[in-house]
C-alpha cells in the first residue's frame, strides 16, 4: 500500500466512519478488495470498492428496498453477485448495524443488472 487515511468530520473532528487506500499496483488493490469486502471489524460490517476513472453506468445501478432489518451487505452481495460482476453493493443501516430497508447495487453492465431485477424482484430474503 501507497497511503491511506481515515476521513474526518469537519465540525467534529471525529471518525467519519469512512477512508481512502492507495496502492502500487491494481492487482494489489484487487487483493485488498476480495479480502476485505465484506469483512467485520469492531462489529462493523465493512463495505471496499475500488474507485473508478470513468463515471458508473446509472442504467446498471440497481435500488433494493423493502428489505428486513435482519439483512446484513454480505448476504446482498452474495445474492447479487450470482448475476454478473458487482462493482460496489451499499446496504444502508442503522447506527446499531440494523438494516434502513434499503441497498444500492452497482453492476459492471446494464444486462446484469437488469437479470438481476428480474430474477429477485418480489424474492423474500
């Protein structure tokens, strides 16, 4: 690894709850992505995903709602990544780690993320 930070709130001067990693090498940074994707510290559910140079393909984003609050991000990336590449996948939550009822899932192309709609719309988690 190049350098990392951790992000600060402006007002409060406290953990923002996210950072930045830079590296060498992309397959570096590979590396780091499917190690810790996913991955639990402090009881957190941690969310990695490499930044990208060209702008995200919104007609490849995928909004999941109704979800219970139980859900945790592993489980939404796993079921999603059966449709094709995911490039980044967000379950937004609670303080207290809950699922908010919500996730985003950004796919590599539209073609995947539309089977995915397909394939899990109206499917009970």
């Amino acid at each position: 690894m190049h350098k990392a930070f951790v992000v600060q709130d402006k007002k409060t001067q406290k953990n923002a709850k996210y950072g930045y990693a830079q590296f060498l090498s992309i397959d570096e940074a590979k590396k780091c992505l499917s190690g810790l994707n996913n991955a639990t510290i402090d009881g957190t559910v941690i969310t990695v995903s490499l930044q990208q140079v060209a702008k995200p393909n919104p007609k490849a984003n995928v909004f999941v709602r109704n979800l219970p609050t139980k859900v945790t991000q592993q489980e939404i990336f796993e079921i999603y990544s059966k449709y094709g590449p995911v490039v980044k996948s967000k379950l937004e939550c609670y303080a207290d780690n809950t699922s908010r009822g919500f996730a985003y899932v950004q796919f590599e192309n539209e073609k995947d993320a539309t089977s995915a709609i397909e394939a899990t719309n109206a499917m009970e988690l």
